[in-house]
C-alpha cells in the first residue's frame, strides 16, 4: 500500500500527507483525535516542522551524522503521555529529537494499510554518540516500563519495550541503489555514500557491528509450539500476515492469518488483535451459513494472535473476472466476443452473484452486516461455489464500523445493511465492468457504466433499471441523456472541443505557488524532480507544445517560467535521467523551440556525474543517450556529437556485462523488464546507438537484449504473448509489456530483416485489444496502447490489425472520463483512486496519445518515439 499516505490530503488528487488535516466534518475521523500537537517550549530549544514531524533541538546546532537512533513505539491511546514524558526526559539531557506533528499522523503511522516500516513511529531521538545511545535507550527502557505499542519493524526492540533503535543517518542525504535509484543514504567508514535501507526485519549496515545492548533476546517459550507449519506468505499488511500453512497432526492444508498487537488500528480504535478477536466470532457464530470459511482455532504466539481457518482452493472473485471477461480474453482478441462467449460468461456471473446474494441475505438474517464486500474478498472455486472472507468487518448491524470500506465499492453516506447492499451492487457491476472507482468523481459516470454493460452484455433493462436505483446518490437523476461514446469522436464536440476541456482542467487544478509540483500527478511524483517528463509539469507542457488545434500561449508560457526556476532549484538532485529530471524539461522544451531555457537545463544534467546511475529509458543511460542524440541533430543542436557518442559506446559497454549478470541470475527481478525500465528499452536505445555510428556489435547486442526480455514472456489464452510478473499477473502495457515489446521488435526487424525467434509483432499486437480496460493512461493504459499500435501502423506493420485497434480504443475512451465541474474534464491516474493530470498516468498522456493517433502531433513518447 505504498500509496496510502498521499490519498488523505485533498479528495481529487494524490497529495503529501504532510498538507492533510483530518476534516472535523468527515465521518471517516470522528473517533480520532485531531488536531496540531502543541510545542511544550524550553529554554534554547528551537522548533521546526519537517513533513509530518516536529523537530526539537537545543541551541542553534543543526542534527547532522548517523548512528543508533531511538525510536519510541506509539498508539493513538498512550502517544500523549509518551510525548510529554520523553519531551522532559530530552530537555533534561540536551538530546535532539522529534515527534509527530498532528494527532491524525498517531493514527496513520499505526493504520491497517501504513507501511510496515514506519509503523508504531511516534517519536525519534538522536544520541551523540553509541555509547549515549546505549545509556539512553537503557534508561527509557526504566521511564517507560509500562507503556505498550506496536514492535516496530524495521528496528531492534530493546528489552521487549517500546523503546526501539536503529543505525541511520540523522539528516536527509541520498546516494544510489544497485539499479541506480535514489535512495537516503549512509556515510561508510571510507567516506562513499550507501544506501540507508529500512528493511524488514531489521539489518544493521555491513561496516556496523550491533552493541551487545541492543542484540535482540532470546524468544521467551510461551506454551508448546503451535501444530502447523507455514509453508507460505499470501500477504502481508502492517497488521500482520496471512500465510498459507499445514496443519502438522492432520496434515490439513489451512489458512493462519496473524494479528500483531497493537497495530493495524482502525477508524474506532481498535488494533488488529481486536479485529481478530471479532472476526473469530464472526466466523464461529456465522458457521453455518451459506459461503463463510470455517474457522478451526485461535491462539496467541509470541504475543501475536493467529486464527487457523479453512483454507479456499479457488481465485478471488476479481482474479476469476480478469481471466474469463470476454471483452478482455477471448480466443481472437481481433475479432468482437461471441454471443455464445458473452453469454456464457454472464450466465456464470449470475450463478456466482446468486450464492454472493443468499450469503448476504443469511448474514443480515443472523443480525450482521458484512462491511467490506469486494471483489478481492469473495473467492470463486472452480465449481463456481464461493466463499466470503476477511471477516474483520462482519459484526452485529448495531456496532460502529472499524473501516468505510473498500474504494470503488463504498458509499461512505451509507451504514448497516445499506452499505453492504450498495457493495454487493458495486460487485455485480465491476464482475462486467471494473470502473467503480469512477462513481463517486463524476455524477454521470454510474448510468454511463451501467448503460454500456448492458449494450456490452446484452443485460435488461430491468437489470439496468435495478443497478441505477440500488447506487445511484441521492443529487442524481435517473433519466437524461448518456454517453456511450468517447466524446471526443463525437461530431457535436470533435477533437479541439475535447482538447480544450482537458485544458480547462488543467487550468483549473494548476497551482504556481507549489513547489513540489505544478500540476497534479501519480503519487511518485513527490519521489521525482518536480519539473520531470514522467509525473512532472515538462510533461504536461511536452502535451501541450506538441499537438495541433491548441491556441495556449499564455498557459505554456506560465508552465516554462514556472519550470525554468524550479528546475534550476532542483537542479542539486541525484535524478538525471530523461524522465525523472530536469534533462527531460531540457529535452521538451529544446522540442518546443525553447533554445534559450533548454540549454542550461540539458547542459547541467549532462554534467552531473553518471557513476552508479542505471541503464533505463526512464531513470537511466539509455534514456540520456536517446536524448542526446537526438539533440546532437537538427539546425540548433544542444548536445555536442562527440558527447552523444560517448554515451551511446558508454551504454552499450555497460549493456553488455548487465546482460551477461541477468543471463547468468537463477531468477531475474522483474524490475529487469520492460520498455521504460528495462532491457527492451535498453535494446532500443542500444539498437540506435549501433546504427548511427554503424557499431555492428552493438546491433547485435540489441537483439540479445530484447531476446532476454521477450524469454520473460507467456502465451495466453488469447495466444498471445504477456510479460510474467513472477507468476502474479501477465502484462501486455507500454511501460512494461506487449506494448512496448512490440515497438521494439518492430524497429529492429525493419532493419536487416531480423526476426526473434521467441515472437512476432503480432503476437505481441495480440494483446492489445481489450476493449475493457481499467485504466487510461499513456504507460499502463489505454493512451498508451492507441499510441503505440498507431506508430506500428503508420510504419507498415501489421497496419490494418493497428489500425482496427486504435478505432476500438479510441471508442471506449470516453468510460474514463471525469466531469466534475462544467467545460473541465480530467483523467484518472494510476488504481483509478485519484484525478492525474500527468504524462505517465493522466491527462496529459492520454491527450499526448490521441492527439499522435489522430495526426495531430509527429512524437508521442519523449525522446523514444
């Protein structure tokens, strides 16, 4: 759930939870304490709020170095004592330290969905030195004997306390990771910077040996050993884990789902412990009834709590769904479904929805609402039977509810039986069309859905009818015009009518007083340059720049003064890649005919220094060398031609020995893969690198690369070929799939005359044609679909199947838009949780793609094609 943080802040948008302050009208939050934590002053102490901490420090000395810090575990109960207690105790010493700004974050850090490395995290200090750490950490242990809280992952505990350590760096520095990301580093002993890693569990830095006071003690034996073995992890959350494990005396295959105390809170206060507890009860009492597992024991563990339960042999209702919808998978992707598909498929549904229906209807008879009803938590075996699971939130009608509920599957006006009944019509409509998030941005947006699942579908009107009044909200009418269309392809709007809402909307949302960003993006964004091609304002202006039929001068004026400065305040930053940087600002504006910004942009990036960087389009060389060989040409070039060369032979030297690692790796990581990240996009730039300076050894490298990368690769039901993401799900996007597979075997083939001897173009084509998709954007979406099979057709390759693709996408594209206020339309980012107005997840890739399809711009895809 590394999102989790950034969906608090504002309703519309991915944001910085540091903005985010519990709204005291939100019914979410009314059982938590809200508010600015206050500052108990001390003589020569000065204060500043950093995120979502206040810093304390003595004096005017700033906290600078690395060693054993002292975390101190929370809960949202017994933070305030904590505070007040460990604040004296610092005072008293002069040690530097910091804690949670706002009551709210108390809550977040322990939430169900917090990220299990900052969990419990309430307050930090910083010793000296390790010998002061080892006195202080003892010395709280003392202090704070009574208190409780969650074991913090990432950390040693001390003495089974709330008091945690860890070796890291006091201050924010960054280094590079292996693959060469950014990431807050370290100082080693001989002066180079690693990485300050925070892992789980806890590993102290190879050059930091651990005090004997903080080794961790020996497990205390806490009754005879549970009789099962776990033989698998399924998930993992900050409330503990569920695993997959076998009963030791019966041999029985079975499910331990496990509780850590005092973590994973809910929305009223209690921890997981208390959730199992309840949900244990709920399984016993319910036991009977029509599609609840059987729940076999409950036991505590080295003080964590686990519920042994029935194991499911099956899929979750949305994995059953994604494998048979026919408007997804079908034997011919090029060819519509059959009706002998379609209906076979809604009959199935409608057998499935019924037994979902009659283990409803049992549970509100017993006096129970569900509370958390998706798609995830109903499992489908393969007799089409069904269970329901993740009781958490099944409890007696008339008690307060720990969690709103799933996103996409919840009506937070709604409670009791009224919600469930809204989820169960949410899951029958996302089992046809997996848009629910999409309801609650746009009041049109659920008779639009309803609408073209019954045209796909062939579903009654009495089934529409009964899906419009079970979820309709109350502000909005049933009847009134829908539509089914994209709009922009209708003849009463047309495509600079269309354009020009999505800048109406960009207008809108855009905010010049920011600096972490202009315009509203995906949350990694906030991890990049804020003027960066991916998530940042230089792809929106690249959108905008570039297509024909826009008259906004004024606008891309405002966009490049605003990037002009922030690039050059952000110019220090470890990212030098073509979409993570400002070279990317560089590139888009250099483009666009702005010699006069691009020059010091380029020409700064150039010159930072490559050691550790990586070899990817995104983040990488292959993406510098692309660029700048790109910008070597041309009447204005901005690049030196030696200086592009140079990185051409830098990359395809380095290319050569990472194949040769990933060739000789058991099991390549699957960050290895893919057009943007990965060895196809290695390939590609490699591969033009070769041809322009007629390096025959570096074409053929090319080929072994995208060989490797297509070995990654899987038939599907629809015969065609998907990257296998380590056996979770096949993947057919540009950012990482078919789709940017694809490309690249088409512009390697054209040349030469070579072919793969794992796959053709089509078999990559093959994958994408879905009608139904859930997203829309330029990497992992639609956008980015229509763009790449329109850049296969204009260049002769399998041109008629393109083309007939493109026409499919560009229809449906209208499911994905969103109207909140009049004249403005926007696009969903990534999960569809949020609006993004981005190149890699919103509007702007999806205006990039459209316009490319539809001959209104000559590149899509910056720097690549």
């Amino acid at each position: 759930m590394e999102h989790f943080f950034y969906t608090f802040a504002d309703p519309e948008s991915y944001d910085e939870i540091a903005r985010w302050k519990a709204d005291p009208g939100d019914s979410r939050f009314r059982a938590i304490r809200r508010g600015l934590v206050p500052v108990v002053h001390a003589d020569g102490w000065q204060y500043a709020q950093h995120g979502i901490w206040t810093a304390a420090r003595p004096g005017g000395v700033p906290v600078t170095g690395q060693g054993w810090k002292i975390h101190i575990s929370v809960t949202p109960d017994n933070f305030e004592a904590l505070r007040e207690k460990v604040s004296a105790f610092c005072f008293a010493r002069g040690v530097p330290f910091k804690f949670l700004a706002r009551y709210e974050y108390v809550w977040l850090v322990n939430a169900k969905y917090a990220p299990r490395q900052v969990s419990g995290k309430g307050l930090v200090l910083y010793p000296a030195t390790e010998e002061q750490s080892i006195a202080l950490s003892g010395e709280l242990v003392g202090l704070l004997a009574d208190a409780e809280g969650p074991r913090i992952l990432s950390d040693l505990q001390i003495d089974r306390s709330v008091v945690h350590v860890r070796y890291g760096a006091y201050t924010r520095r960054y280094c590079r990771t292996g693959e060469g990301k950014p990431i807050l580093a370290l100082e080693h002993p001989d002066g180079h910077l690693v990485p300050d890693r925070r892992s789980v569990p806890f590993k102290a830095p190879s050059f930091v040996v651990i005090p004997d006071a903080f080794k961790p003690a020996a497990p205390i034996a806490d009754g005879p050993v549970p009789p099962y073995r776990i033989d698998k992890t399924l998930h993992f959350s900050n409330s503990g884990g569920v695993y997959l494990a076998t009963d030791r005396d019966t041999g029985r295959r079975l499910v331990l789902k496990e509780a850590r105390p005092f973590a994973g809170y809910d929305l009223i206060g209690g921890d997981s412990v208390a959730r199992a507890v309840k949900e244990y009860d709920a399984m016993r009492t319910l036991s009977a009834l029509p599609g609840i597992p059987e729940a076999y024991d409950q036991f505590s563990w080295q003080s964590h709590v686990f519920t042994a339960m029935e194991y499911v042999d099956g899929t979750t209702l949305q994995e059953w769904c994604a494998a048979r919808v026919p408007f997804l998978v079908r034997p011919d992707p090029f060819a519509p479904p059959t009706p002998e598909d379609i209906r076979g498929y809604r009959e199935d549904i409608d057998a499935i929805l019924v037994k979902v229906r009659r283990a409803m209807d049992a549970i509100w008879d017993r006096g129970y609402v569900f509370g958390d009803l998706h798609s995830g938590n109903v499992m489908v075996t393969p007799d089409l039977d069904i269970k329901l699971i993740d009781l958490e939130t099944c409890l007696p009608e008339d008690e307060p509810r720990p969690f709103p509920g799933a996103p996409g599957f919840t009506d937070l006006t709604r409670t009791g039986r009224a919600a469930d009944e809204y989820a169960l019509c949410m899951l029958e409509l996302s089992c046809y069309m997996p848009l629910t998030h999409l309801i609650r941005m746009d009041g049109t947006k659920l008779r639009q859905i309803v609408e073209n699942c019954r045209t796909w579908y062939g579903l009654s009107e009495e089934w529409a009818d009964r899906m419009l009044r079970a979820a309709r909200r109350a502000d909005t009418a049933l009847d009134g015009p829908v539509t089914l269309a994209s709009s922009h392809l209708d003849d009463s709007l047309g495509f600079e009518t269309w354009a020009a809402q999505i800048v109406t909307g960009l207008r809108a949302t855009m905010d010049q007083d920011r600096t972490d960003r202009l315009f509203r993006g995906d949350y990694t964004g906030f991890s990049l340059s804020p003027v960066s091609l991916a998530t940042g304002a230089s792809g929106v202006l690249w959108s905008l720049l570039g297509t024909e039929g826009l008259d906004v001068p004024d606008l891309t004026e405002r966009v490049t003064e605003w990037i002009a400065v922030r690039a050059r305040e952000s110019a220090h930053r470890l990212e030098r890649g073509l979409y993570d940087s400002e070279l990317g600002a560089g590139y888009a504006l250099w483009k666009a005919g702005r010699h006069d910004h691009a020059r010091w942009l380029v020409e700064t990036s150039l010159a930072k220094d490559r050691d550790g960087i990586g070899l990817s389009v995104f983040s990488g060389l292959a993406g510098i060398s692309l660029a700048a060989s790109e910008m070597a040409s041309g009447p204005e070039p901005l690049v030196p031609e030696g200086l592009a060369e140079q990185l051409g032979a830098e990359l395809a030297q380095r290319a050569r020995a990472y194949l040769d690692r990933l060739v000789q790796s058991e099991q390549p990581d699957v960050s290895h893969f893919g057009l943007m990240h990965g060895v196809a996009g290695i390939a590609l730039a490699v591969h033009r690198h070769g041809l322009r300076t007629g390096d025959t050894a570096a074409v053929d490298l090319a080929r072994e690369l995208l060989e490797f990368e297509l070995s990654g690769y899987v038939r599907c039901a629809d015969g065609s070929l998907q990257f296998n993401e380590a056996g979770r799900r096949s993947l057919g996007y540009l950012e990482v799939g078919s789709c940017g597979a694809a490309l690249v075997l088409a512009e390697l083939t054209r040349h030469e005359g070579w072919t793969s001897a794992q796959a053709s173009v089509v078999d990559l084509v093959r994958a994408t044609g879905p009608e139904l998709m859930v997203q829309s954007g330029l990497f992992r979406g639609r956008a980015g679909f229509v763009a790449g099979l329109s850049t296969l057709a204009r260049n002769g390759i399998a041109e008629e199947r393109a083309r007939a693709l493109v026409d499919r996408h560009t229809r449906q594209l209208g499911l994905h838009e969103i109207r909140p206020r009049e004249g403005e339309l926007h696009f969903p980012g990534s999960r569809n949780f949020k609006l993004s107005s981005d190149l890699r997840t919103g509007s702007a890739g999806v205006l990039t793609g459209i316009a490319f399809a539809s001959g209104r711009r000559d590149s899509w895809l910056p720097g690549v094609f």
